[in-house]
C-alpha cells in the first residue's frame, strides 16, 4: 500500500548493480531489524555493490513522493552519492 517492495533473502543475489541506493521505507524497529537482517546477509556481502563500497543509504524523505521539490532531492542524493 505504501509502494515498496518486498522480496526474499533469496531474490538478493539477483541485485546484480554497480551501485545500491538503500531506503529504508518506514521508520521504526521492525523497518530497521530487515535493514539489519539484510545488510548482515552473507547473500548481501556478496554483492559486486558492497565489495565495492557502493551502497548508498537514503533518508525516506521525498523519496515516496512524485512531487517537484521531491524529485529535486532525490537528484540531489544520488548526486551527492555519486559525486561527493
């Protein structure tokens, strides 16, 4: 209902990118337990992203959004991320 998306451990080897923007996509305990369980996954360090060093996280502010001034701050972000 919120517009993310949900997968499986198993699906995360399949994150084959150069670079990972991670958004965290509700704030609270059980939101940043999956980050933690995630991130800690030897599935997850596996990735050419993360040997890399090239995983971004992003506040959720404006992301969940298709206004102006939110588009604005996700160019923003991946510019900073990108290009700091």
């Amino acid at each position: 209902d919120w517009g993310g998306l949900t997968f499986s451990l198993e699906l995360v080897p399949e994150l084959d990118a150069e670079h990972l923007f991670l958004l965290n996509g509700r704030p609270g305990p059980e939101s940043d337990e999956a980050i933690r369980e995630l991130t800690s996954s030897p599935l997850w360090q596996n990735l050419p992203a993360v040997a890399a060093g090239n995983v971004y996280p992003i506040r959720r502010d404006g992301w969940l959004s298709a206004a102006v001034l939110a588009n604005e701050q996700k160019l923003r972000d991946i510019l900073n991320a990108l290009a700091p």
